[in-house]
C-alpha cells in the first residue's frame, strides 16, 4: 500500500505539469503565430535589421579575432 501510495502522488506531481506545459506550449504557439501575422508587413524592415546585425557581428568577430 505504501508503494501505491508514493506511485500515486510521483504519478499526480508529473501529470500536472505536463499538462501546464502543453498548455503554455499551445499559448506560445497560437501566441507566435498572431505575432507573425502582426509583424508580417515588417518582414522586409526586419530582414534588413538582420542582415545589418549579421554585418555588426562579423565586423565585431573580425575586430575581436587576432
């Protein structure tokens, strides 16, 4: 009965996260996807914003590398 019993609340104590991490994941994901539909007319701004980024970094590799 002992063993039942610790099984049981490991069994409860597992379960309930699982199912708050499925249901964050679902949020993050309907969240990503209104994002995106957001931010959809600033793709070519951001694509820009990146590529000037990727610019800053290797500008800052090559500036840091001996």
């Amino acid at each position: 009965k002992r063993t039942r019993l610790k099984y049981g609340v490991k069994e409860e104590r597992l379960n309930i996260p699982d199912v708050n991490l499925t249901a964050t994941a679902v949020i993050l994901i309907i969240g990503g996807l209104e994002l995106n539909y957001f931010i959809q007319p600033l793709d070519e701004e951001l694509i820009s914003l990146e590529a000037g980024l990727d610019h800053l970094m290797e500008l800052v590799y090559n500036g840091v590398k001996p």
